[in-house]
C-alpha cells in the first residue's frame, strides 16, 4: 500500500489515509473511510483541496473487504455481519443465544498476525442483538494471500463461534427436603426464578418432594414425561454424587452420570446427569443466592439443546469453581 495527496475530485473511490477534522476540531472523517460522492461535496464544502488517500497495491484488498470475508468464517448459526468503518465486523446475534468458542482455534487465529479475534466466552448467554465478536484486520490495506491462509484454516477448522440458539425451553424445576418438600421451594423459588430470568426464561413445571429415593425418582419420572429441556433439582443438603439420595434416585431412573462432586460454590457440588437426551443438573444450596456461580454458565448450553460432557464441566474454572 502506498499513500499519496490527490485533488478532492481525484479521489471518488479511495481510502482516506489520514482522519479530516472541521475548523471546530470536530472529526469529519475517519482514516480508513472509503470516499463517495456526497463525500466529495461534504470536502468541496469545507474548503478542502487535497486530501491524502491510500492506493492498494497489486496482491492487496481493502482492510473492510477483508474484515467482511473473514468474519463470514468465524462465526455460524443465529448471528449477522454488520460492518464498522475502519476494518471492523461486528458479528451480532439475531435472536437469543449460547455462544460456543473455540479457544484453541481463536488463538491460532489470533497469532496469524493480518486480523485480530475477540468473542464473548463459551457457553454465555447473548440476548438478540448483542454483539457477540468483533474482528478487526490490519489498517487499510491486507496482504490477499494472507487473508486467503486466515480463511482456509477457518474454513478446515472452524467456526471459531458458534450461535446456538435458544428456543422455547421448557424447564422443570424439582424442589426436594428431607423433611418437606415445600420448604425447598419456600427458600429457593425466588432465587430460581432470579437465576431463570437472566437467561429469558421461566420454570415451566415445578414439584416439590419429600428427600427420599423412590419419592424422588417417582417426581422426577412425572417431570420428564414433560419432555423439558432441562430438569433442574433444588436441594436443601449436600453433597451431590451418586450416593445421595437425589443420586441414587437419578440412578434408578436410569440416568447417566456425566459429571459429579464438581464444586459450585463453597460447601455446595454439582451432579450432571443426562436422562436419555434430557440433562439433570443437581446442584444442592446453589439456589440460596442469585451470586453467579458455574451454574449459571452450564444453564446457557443445557437451554441451547448442548450436550455438555464432563471435561467440559471440569473446564470450567478450577475444577468447575467460578471465582
């Protein structure tokens, strides 16, 4: 790329080289900004001559042009491209979402060195219309064999992102005591209904159980005829593992321990369970406060219809602890 001052009616379709302020100090025009003809009378009306623009040389093409193909790379599903003078995508979701990253992928990218990658974190929540990545190339001007490399490693290894998007989720809410089940509800609906609410939704059918293993197992049998997205089970005691009662109860329901005994919050853990397709996530006294903890990011992907496996739990800070 190579800069040069041309005449104001010379420079119809070039890149500003360098930002143009009006006499107030207040910005015009920013370097990068690819020059119309309304541009030329908006210059012409200022009193502007000369303006200096940048030339693409042979084997390069415009910073937005390569912004634009390789953020149509790195991200898939419910998300939209929208540009941004000066090289920059913004990918934005189209409707609510998990957002799943791939780290490894987006520091490979990231370490090419003609674009630089910044998403939202694995498994969080998007609302529609949030911003989820940006990405932002080199200033004017991008070498083409380097944004063609960029975009076959996307196109072999990617998307570094994805949208998956959350529909209708239907949540069942289990609360259990081993004295009486509607004091579980008493304590935690509140905060479940808190927790529900961050991510758009609501508990669609709720029980309450006395702690016992066949009490339990018979209430969760009735919830999953439900065909929920999710069944969430409220407990008052702790630990949560195979040889709880919520555990034992999972286990005659015939439900595949996928995680357990991963730390939530202190003196809380956490039991995943998949009950055919449908997960079941235990978590004892993590409904007592609204305080985010590694529930709060399993939920986006359980809503989102993502089977989440038990390193991916393990993945989650230490061992599963949100600091």
């Amino acid at each position: 790329m190579k800069m040069q001052a041309v005449e104001v009616k010379d420079s119809l379709g070039r890149l500003l080289f360098h930002p143009i302020f009006r006499a107030t100090g207040k910005k015009l025009m920013a370097k990068g900004h690819l020059l119309s003809e309304e541009d030329l009378r908006l210059l012409n009306a200022e009193g502007l001559d000369r303006v200096w623009v940048a030339e693409l040389e042979q084997g390069e093409v415009s910073e937005d042009y390569a912004a634009s193909a390789i953020a149509s790379d790195v991200g898939c599903g419910s998300l939209e491209i929208r540009m941004v003078a000066g090289g920059r995508a913004n990918l934005m979701t189209t409707e609510s979402c998990c957002m799943l990253v791939d780290d490894l992928l987006l520091r490979d990218i990231n370490q090419e060195g003609c674009v630089a990658v910044a998403t939202s974190s694995n498994f969080s929540y998007a609302p529609i219309g949030q911003r989820v990545a940006t990405v932002k190339t080199v200033p004017f001007a991008v070498s083409q064999h380097d944004m063609e490399t960029t975009r076959t490693l996307l196109r072999e290894r990617g998307p570094i992102l994805q949208g998956r998007p959350i529909r209708t989720p239907v949540v069942a809410v289990l609360y259990t005591d081993p004295h009486q089940g509607d004091r579980a509800k008493t304590l935690f609906e509140g905060i479940m209904r808190t927790r529900l609410q961050r991510l758009g939704t609501a508990a669609s059918f709720v029980l309450c159980s006395l702690e016992e293993e066949a009490t339990v197992a018979r209430s969760l049998e009735h919830l999953l005829r439900s065909r929920p997205t999710v069944v969430l089970i409220a407990s008052t005691t702790a630990p949560a593992g195979p040889a709880d009662t919520v555990g034992c109860a999972m286990g005659r329901m015939g439900c595949q321990l996928e995680r357990f005994l991963a730390p939530v919050e202190p003196g809380n853990l956490l039991l995943l369970a998949y009950a055919g397709d449908v997960p079941v996530l235990s978590a004892p006294g993590c409904f007592r406060s609204p305080k985010l903890n590694v529930v709060d990011l399993l939920l986006p992907p359980l809503l989102a219809r993502y089977r989440v496996s038990g390193p991916e739990v393990a993945g989650l800070g230490h061992g599963g602890l949100l600091q």
